[in-house]
C-alpha cells in the first residue's frame, strides 16, 4: 500500500477542504493519504512517502512563502516521487484568455522559483471567505470585488470551486501512483 502525503498551505481555510476532498477520492480507490499543514509546525519530510500531492493558493499574486520554501527545500526528493501540484486562486473562476493565463503563470511562476517539476498540476478555483477574513481583509476584497463586478455582500461566503473537477484530480492522482510513471522510482 502505498504511502502518500498530502501537505497544502491554507490562509482562509479553502486550500485545506480541497486537500480533505482529494483525499476521501484516494481513499474511494483504496489509497491511503496523510493530509499535513505546512504551517503545522515541525519540518516535513519526505522520508517514507511513495509519493506526493502538494496545494497551495494564491494571495496578492503568490502562493504561501512556507510552501514555496518547502518544495524548494525538497525539489531533489520530490522529482524521485510520483508527484502533483494543485493552486487555488479566484482567477481560476474566470475563463477569459486574460485569466487563463494568469492563473497558468501562478503555477509556472511555482515552478521556477521552486525547481521541482510536479508530474501533475491543476488549478481550481477558490472561495470568497468574507466571514472569515478580519475587518482590514474584508474591506480590501470587498473593493476588489467591486471593482470586478464580483459579490460584494460580506455577510455570505462565495464557494467558486469545482468540486468534482477536485475528485477527478484525486482519482487521476490515484491512478498515477498505484501506476508510477515510467522513470520514477
Ligand atoms: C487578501 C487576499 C488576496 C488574494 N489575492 C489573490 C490574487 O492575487 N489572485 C487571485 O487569483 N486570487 C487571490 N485571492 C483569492 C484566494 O486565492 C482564494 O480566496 C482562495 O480560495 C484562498 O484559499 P485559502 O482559503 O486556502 O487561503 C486572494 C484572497 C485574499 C483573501
């Protein structure tokens, strides 16, 4: 039985549900995952893992520095793994070209700075957590959102993310580490 880590970074909580949801579709296919916070606290290591779903979403352009630091502290033992990346962002909810192509860059940007190669990636969108952010953040995405066009009614959260296009993710994670792609130990 195989031994996988799930290890995401979750500033509002969304990035934490996904990791939850990609999870229950591993186990669905009798994959047993450990899910793990980065900001849990002690360091994480790869040691006994056969492989590796790593998450994390965007603010102000970035995702987590914790995360970040953390794929570029393990890139080495990451490529000798069956591996994937997935990346929460509210341009993901959009589907012009502009978009596409900024949430495409968030992940690219990932890699470059990390230099780990996840042999999966996918971006989906995140949520609006208006309940869950102190005054400052709440006021600084309700103009945001108005400016965009977007809800601005801070007394609801707004879920954007696909959640089965999160299930099919886990169950292709699934099929790619009961089946290790050929070069992978
Ligand atoms: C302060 C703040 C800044 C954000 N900046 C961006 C951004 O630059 N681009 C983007 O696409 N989404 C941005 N988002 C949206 C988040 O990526 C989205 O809410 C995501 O679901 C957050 O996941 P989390 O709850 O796991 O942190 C921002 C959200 C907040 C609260």
């Amino acid at each position: 039985m195989p031994n996988v880590l799930i290890l995401y970074a979750s500033t509002h909580g969304q990035t934490a549900k996904v990791a939850a949801r990609i999870a229950k579709a591993l186990a669905d296919d009798g994959v047993t995952a450990e899910v793990l916070d980065v900001h849990a606290g002690a360091e994480i290591s790869l040691a006994g893992y056969d492989a590796a779903i790593v998450g994390a979403s965007i603010h102000a352009g970035h995702h987590q520095r914790e995360i970040v630091d953390w794929a570029k502290r393990n890139a080495t033992d990451l490529s000798l793994i069956p591996t994937a990346f997935f990346s929460l962002s509210l341009t993901a909810a959009e589907d012009t070209d502009e978009t596409l192509l900024v949430t495409r860059k968030y992940v690219d940007d990932f890699i470059d700075e990390t230099g780990w190669s996840p042999s999966r990636t996918a971006t989906f969108a995140g949520a609006l957590q208006y309940r869950e952010y102190d005054f400052l953040t709440r006021l600084l995405m309700r103009l945001v959102m108005r400016r965009g066009g977007h809800p601005t009614d801070s007394s609801h959260d707004y879920d954007y993310t696909d959640w089965d296009a999160v299930e099919r993710f886990g169950h292709d994670c699934a099929g790619m580490i009961a089946r290790p792609p050929v070069g992978s130990s």
